[in-house]
C-alpha cells in the first residue's frame, strides 16, 4: 500500500511540476510558422530554440539492455512487428526541451520507480511554461512529404494537465510510418474541442500554398485518438453527428477511434466508428475496469480491448521500446487507413493475433481484463 501511494503521490507530481524557461516562447511560434525542424532521435534536448538538422529517424534495437524499461520489457507480437520506426524521416514544428528544469529530486525518484524514462519531453506550452495560446498544436510528417502522394492523418489529444510535446515519441513512430500526426491540447483536454480545431487546422494547411501540408492530407482517411481525458474526448469526438465535420470540410472521415487509457467521461453507445480501447494493468489513474463499465460493453460498432500487462498511465509517454502500446498503435492505424493485411491479422479472423500477444493480458472468461472483442467484430472478414 505505501508503494501504491508513493506511486500515486510522484504521478500526480509529475503532472503539475514540468516547468521550463520562457525565452523559448517567441522562438516556439517561430517554429509553428516555418515548421522546418526535424527531430533528431539521439538527441532531442533544448537546441535553444534552434531548428534542428534533418536526420534520419534510427531504429531502437529492443535486445539492448538499456532500450529497456528499468522495471519491464515492452514484448509481444505487435510490438515486435510494428514498434520500430518506419522508412521516412519525421519534421515537426514543435521545440522539444527539458521537463525538469526547476523539479530538482521528483524526476530522478519518478524515473527509478519505471513510471517515466530521461526520454521525456516538453515544449513552452501552458503549464509547463508561459505560452498561453488558449490552443496549442503541434504537426508531425514525413520530411520527404512533398515526393509523397495524400497521407492519413492521425488526430491525437493528451491527458489533462499533459504537454504535447510529452507524445512526441509516439507521434514520431506514427509519422515515420507514412501518417501526418496532430498533437493538440489546452490544458484540459476533456471535450471534442481540441480534435475539431484540430480538424480545422488539418483543412487550412491542406488548402494553405504556404504550408508543408498543401494538398497532401487525406482527409477521408482520418484516425481519432487520445490519451487519459483525451481518450474519453476521443469518444465524444467518435459520437458526435457526421454533419459536424462536414462543416468543418466536406472532405472530412473518421474511420476508427483509439481510446489509450482513456477516462470514463463518455459513454459507448454513441460511438459511430470502430473503437480500440487500450488500457494498463498497473494504471492506478485510470484503471482498466473503468472502460468496461459503460463504455466498451455498451458499443454499438465493432470494438476490440486490450490491457497491456505491466503499463502504467504514463507508459505512453516513454520511448518506444518501453511503450507497451507502441506497435499495437502503429497496426490500428495501418489496419484502418491502409488496409495493411499483416496489421489487419491483429484484429480481423478466428485467430486474431491481439488474442495470442502476450504483451496483452490473456485468459478465459474468468478473467476480466483479457483480450476481447465484441460480435461486430467478430464478424469483419
């Protein structure tokens, strides 16, 4: 039991000490105009402020011992498939820089406990620094997109109170795999706000000559997720009328939402895509049991969970290699975006591969967080 508080007491530590210097600000909207830095995967510290040189995105190799989490190894079937970069160099308008400026001992004892890698990081965004844009995103692509035909787009949202640059892993690993990401918050991160300004965003620098991302956003091939309350968003987002992105651009379509952990703010029942809900075996913010109660249970579209074994809340925000969810992500959107029949496996046919992924927990029916799907999605073929 003091472990579990200890636990509790540094994750909700975390979520409210990130702090940084405010002399990155100006040089952060600088970057959302030009968006020409590119992510250097050995090295992503301040730069101070500084555009980063364009440098391929290099493949973690899982058998290090220091790739590996300092309590347990991110494994499984999916993570040994699709956890891995893929071919494309990734850019970003996002200044990536330190979290623990001013947290001095909270960091390290975090770190120890296996709840967070060093790896973490944090842009000049409210709270953790004093960009107090009501809004924030920040784009993830493909450097070479310009030689590129039109790209699917996953449309993330965080956890409340998180920063988007605390994803950047993530979103990395989505976008070298061929997918334009975009990470927005607002501190609260709680309602569908965040993915339709979003939405909107996507539609201006589709149609902008001036953007990176003129005419090369698929907006018929649109992916919703989000982590923590920005799971639960994700839901409301998913159950929100048609007619609603039509408004925002004609061209608008959500083919499946992810809910990553996410809170127990929506309901299922109005969810009008296919839904992956991921959850961790030692989340003690947002346990697994609570997706169950009235979400996953209550879906009218096919739907699949899963409860990675040894993740905690913030697993998502670790390095690849420690991030449980890391590949089984990467083949929910190749499956629904591109049709990806070695990604499809996870989830289509009698014998689906999440089902036999031992990074997932696995059992009977006396076992209540096991891989599972439900009669709708039983059916696809």
């Amino acid at each position: 039991m003091k472990k579990i508080t200890f636990i509790a007491t540094a994750s909700l530590l975390l979520t409210i000490s990130c702090q940084r210097e405010d002399s990155l600000g100006t040089e952060v909207q600088a970057q959302s105009k030009t968006m020409k830095s590119v992510i250097d995967p050995n090295d992503v510290n301040m730069f101070g402020g500084k555009a980063i040189q364009n440098l391929p995105v290099k493949p973690e190799d899982l058998s290090k011992p220091e790739a590996k989490s300092n309590i347990f190894t991110a494994g499984g079937l999916a993570n040994e498939e699709f956890a891995k970069p893929g071919p494309y160099e990734v850019s970003t308008n996002e200044v990536l820089g330190d979290c623990n400026s001013y947290v001095g001992a909270v960091f390290p004892i975090i770190q120890a406990l296996g709840i967070l890698d060093n790896t973490i990081k944090c842009n000049n965004d409210f709270p953790y620094g004093f960009n107090t844009n009501a809004f924030s995103s920040h784009i993830y692509y493909p450097t070479n997109i310009q030689n590129m035909g039109k790209l699917p787009v996953v449309n993330f949202v965080g956890g409340f109170t998180s920063n988007t640059a605390n994803y950047y892993q993530m979103a990395r690993l989505w976008a070298s795999n061929g997918y334009v990401v975009i990470i927005s918050s607002n501190f609260v991160n709680v309602l569908p706000t965040m993915h339709l300004l979003a939405f909107k965003e996507l539609s201006n620098m589709n149609k902008d000559p001036q953007s990176p991302l003129y005419g090369k956003v698929d907006l018929s091939r649109l992916l919703i997720s989000g982590h923590s309350a920005g799971g639960g968003a994700t839901l409301l987002t998913a159950s929100l009328s048609p007619n609603t992105f039509k408004a925002l651009d004609s061209e608008i379509n959500i083919v499946g939402a992810m809910s990553l952990q996410g809170s127990p703010i929506a309901i299922g029942s109005p969810v009008k895509v296919p839904t992956l809900f991921l959850t961790g075996g030692l989340d003690i913010i947002v346990p697994p049991i609570m997706h169950k109660l009235w979400q996953y249970h209550s879906i009218s579209q096919p739907a699949w969970t899963a409860t990675a074994t040894t993740a905690t809340h913030f697993s998502p925000t670790m390095e690849v290699s420690k991030n449980e969810f890391a590949g089984i992500t990467v083949a929910w959107h190749k499956y629904l975006a591109e049709n990806n029949a070695a990604a499809k496996s996870y989830f289509v046919g009698s014998n689906y591969k999440l089902k036999q992924d031992n990074q997932f927990i696995q059992g009977g029916l006396l076992t209540p967080f096991r891989v599972n799907r439900n009669a709708k999605a039983a059916e696809l073929q």
